[in-house]
C-alpha cells in the first residue's frame, strides 16, 4: 500500500457529503452500476462520468453522514475511487469504508480544510502505511492520522469478509499442521 501506484486526480468538495449525495435513495431499487452513475450528481454532475480508477476524494468535515446504507461506500469502491480523505467521517460510513475495504483518511485538523490547499484536478500519490497524500506538481504533503494495522489488514485483503475468509482458511491450515 504505497505511493508505488501512479497519480490519482483529486475530486476536492466541501462539508457534510452526506450519502444519499453519494448513493441517492431513489435509485436505490436498481444496481450498484445505476446507482454509481447518479453518484455525486447533485454536487458534481461530472464525477461519475469522468471520475477514473485510481482518483482520490478530498473532503471536509462530516463525510459519509445520514443512513447506514453500504451502497454509499460500494459506489465508491465500483467508480475506482482509491481512497477518501476528510476532516471527519460519520461513524457509520467509516466503519462500512473499512468493511468494504475502502481506504479512509482523516486530514489534518490543524490545517485549513476542506481541501487542505489541494486544488480540484491536481495528481496526488497515497501512501496508506505512511497515511500520507504526496502533491507532485507542488511537492506538497498532507499528513494524515494513521489507519489502525487491524484496519489497514482490512483494506489490504480486499474488506471485511475477504478478510475474514483469508484468517479461517490460516486457522484451518494451522489447526491441520497442528492435528495430523
């Protein structure tokens, strides 16, 4: 989980994202591929049409707020958006980022946000172990809080039930070697 990657652009918006911006309500009877194309509409009418894997979101505080609704995370996660970092996530869309393996960073609350200077468009690389935004046009970095190691394991194999999937098969391999 390094800078390794090529440059993702950054998506920069302000405060309160909440999830029916991220995942409307109305097209929640339909496909995560309906859904992801009305992503965003009402703040950014071209970011599900011209967002690209790889691309960062940048945000304020409060990303992520309203319903429980996982859909706001896979919507993300089916665009190819590599990470999200805000001033402050809802409780319960950061736990569904890390669930559904969705990387999520908290910025700098020092610092003036949302966008922390880091203009709409500019390319940046993610080091999730260092929890850091390197800025290569300006040779700015944004420091970000750490991810916890159990959640950064979360995002390394792909969410939760990959996850969990990875550590039974580990048990049961052990418990094998252990019980001839």
């Amino acid at each position: 989980m390094s800078t390794t990657d090529a440059p993702g652009r950054c998506w920069v918006f302000g405060d309160d994202i909440n999830t029916d911006y991220l995942a409307p309500g109305k097209y929640m009877k339909y496909g995560i591929d309906v859904i992801a194309q009305h992503c965003l509409e009402d703040v950014e009418p071209r970011f599900a049409r011209e967002v690209r894997a790889g691309d960062l979101i940048i945000a304020g505080r409060n990303f992520g707020a309203g319903s429980s609704r996982e859909q706001a995370v896979e919507v993300l996660r089916h665009l190819g958006v590599r990470c999200v970092v805000a001033r402050s996530f809802a409780g319960l869309f950061y736990r569904n980022g890390f669930n559904l393996g969705l990387p999520l960073l908290q910025g700098p609350a020092a610092t003036e946000a949302p966008a922390w200077g880091i203009a709409p468009g500019a390319p940046a690389c993610l080091d999730l172990e260092q929890a850091r935004l390197q800025l290569p046009d300006t040779q700015q970095a944004l420091q970000c809080q750490p991810i916890p190691p159990h959640l950064l394991a979360l995002v390394t194999d792909g969410g939760l039930v990959p996850h969990l999937r990875k550590r039974i098969a580990r048990e049961r391999l052990h418990s094998a070697a252990s019980n001839p």
